[in-house]
C-alpha cells in the first residue's frame, strides 16, 4: 500500500515513515473535535453551577420572605411564589436602605433582607387592607 496521494495537505498527515503502511488520520479534525468537546463540557459545567447558584439563592429569598411574612401580621398573597418575591424585592430595598451588613447566605444577605421583606409585607397588608375597605 503506498502513501496517500494527499501527502503534504493540511487537512490529512499520515503516520509513520513516508511510503510505510500506516493509518492516515484527520489530526485538525480530531482537534477541533476534542476542542469543541471541551468546550461544551466547560459551558455546561459553568451553567450548571449558575443555575445550581440561582436556585439555591431563591430557595433562601424564600426562606426569609416567609420569615418575615411570619413577623408581620396578615399573610403574603401566591403563597411561596409572594414569599420569594418578598425575599428578592426586601433584600434589593433593604440593601438600597441599609447597605449590604449582616451575614450573606449564597450571595443573600440574611438582616437586610430580612427588614426589606418585612416591610414590603406590612406595606401590602397595608395597602390589601386599605382596598377592601373602599367601595
């Protein structure tokens, strides 16, 4: 078997001695192959722990949302879903108000948040309160 008639291409480069039997294999091929490979399984390592980080800051928002619907006289509206709302919207206001003080719990800081959330909670049983009773 002689050597491809491709020798010296830069697509195809045979292995071995010139003229010898060898395999002739697709080496930038195979490397954008392995380099896209690579690729993707940094991409899909980094999403994962931006969506495993965004989860578990939800999970805490929450947390101390329905904390602090627990403080506050009356009862957050949508449940868990206001809860979390409540975390997310208290701790941007409490951290606008107060600064970013306090313990922080996958990037949530626990006192702002929690003052941010309690407030925002009286302000809409306040403002619930006040709707019903006008006709």
């Amino acid at each position: 078997m002689s050597a491809p008639s491709t020798r010296g291409s830069l697509i195809w480069c045979p292995i071995g001695r010139p003229g010898a039997r060898g395999y002739t294999v697709a080496v930038p091929l195979i490397a954008i192959a392995l380099l896209a490979l690579l690729l993707l399984a940094a991409a899909g390592i980094a999403l994962t722990f931006t969506l495993t980080h965004l989860v578990l800051t939800l999970a805490v928002a929450g947390l101390v949302g329905w904390l602090a619907d627990l403080a506050v006289p009356g009862q957050l509206p949508y449940g868990w879903l206001g809860a979390v709302v409540a975390g997310l919207i208290g701790g941007w206001l409490g951290a606008l108000v107060i600064g970013s003080v306090g313990p922080a719990i996958f990037g949530v800081h626990i006192l702002p948040t929690f003052l941010g959330a309690a407030v925002l909670a009286a302000g809409v049983e306040v403002a619930g309160k006040s709707a019903l009773r006008r006709p």
